[in-house]
C-alpha cells in the first residue's frame, strides 16, 4: 500500500490500480505508463510541482502535452510560477520523482487539474510509486483535493 492508496481508502473515494514494469532508465514516467498500460496519452496525467509565488503547488496534466506556467498562475491568481526543484519536490510530497501522486501527499497543496480531464469518465495519475497509477474518476480527483480546474497544459 501506498500512501496514495490509504487516503483513497479512507476517503471511500472509488479507484482501480493498474500495474507495470518500470523500466528503470527512462525519464518520461508518464508516457511509459501509458504505453506500457495501453492507454489513451491524454488520459493519463502527470503530477507537477511548481513554485508560485514562493509556495508549492500542484499540478495536473496529461502525459501527452507540457504545463503551461503562465496558465497555472492565472489558475493560482500567482504572478510568478516555475517549477519546482525536484529534491524540494520530493521532499514536500514524499514521493520519488516518477512516482509522485496527488493522492497521500505530506502536506495538501493548492491544486490544478487541467480541463481535459472533465471529458473522461476515468483519469490515470500515480499511484505513489514508479510502476504503479491508479485510475479514478475526474469528480473524485477534483473534489478531493479542492482543485481547480483550468486550461493549463500546452500542446
């Protein structure tokens, strides 16, 4: 179990796992599960820590394109966005880099989910490890963590 898993658990929210070989050498963690998954790109999210305007945030945004910064601080009403060192990243959240989730986090931060994820009836974001997502459905994502829902991925 994951630390993912356990507030999911205990938040009653409904999910499903989906497990893979990680491959151990490759960097884009989203798009290898996808493929190794057999799912739709833009259907599986990835998890991002950015800095905005000093403090972290999160977020969400499907494997298939890149965060749109200047988007994600109209979401955050923040005036400076970057993203985040990945040690501080890891730190903050507890995950490795990889496998960080929105689910299970040390500490909850402001989030953005991008819109994209509103049209699916199940998303896919990680399960707290490399080799591991959970699918859940967008409502739950959302409305679990507060977040904010924008257009904020980029091509």
């Amino acid at each position: 179990m994951t630390p993912a898993i356990n507030e999911l658990d205990a938040a009653g929210i409904a999910y499903t796992t989906h497990e893979y070989e990680h491959d151990g050498d490759g960097h884009d963690f989203g798009m290898e599960a996808a493929t190794k998954l057999g799912l739709d790109p833009d259907q599986v999210f990835k998890t991002l820590l950015v800095t905005a305007d000093g403090e972290q945030a999160v977020a969400i945004v499907p494997v298939s394109g890149k965060l749109a910064l200047k988007a994600v601080g109209r979401a955050l009403g923040a005036k400076r966005v970057e993203m985040c060192d990945p040690s501080v990243a890891e730190r903050i959240t507890g995950y490795v880099r990889g496998g960080i989730s929105p689910f299970g986090q040390k500490k909850r931060l402001r989030t953005v989910v991008d819109e994209i994820a509103t049209v699916y009836d199940v998303v896919y974001v990680s399960g707290g490890k490399r080799g591991l997502d959970i699918g859940v459905a967008p409502a739950d994502l959302v409305t679990h963590l507060d977040a904010v829902v924008a257009d904020v991925a980029a091509g």
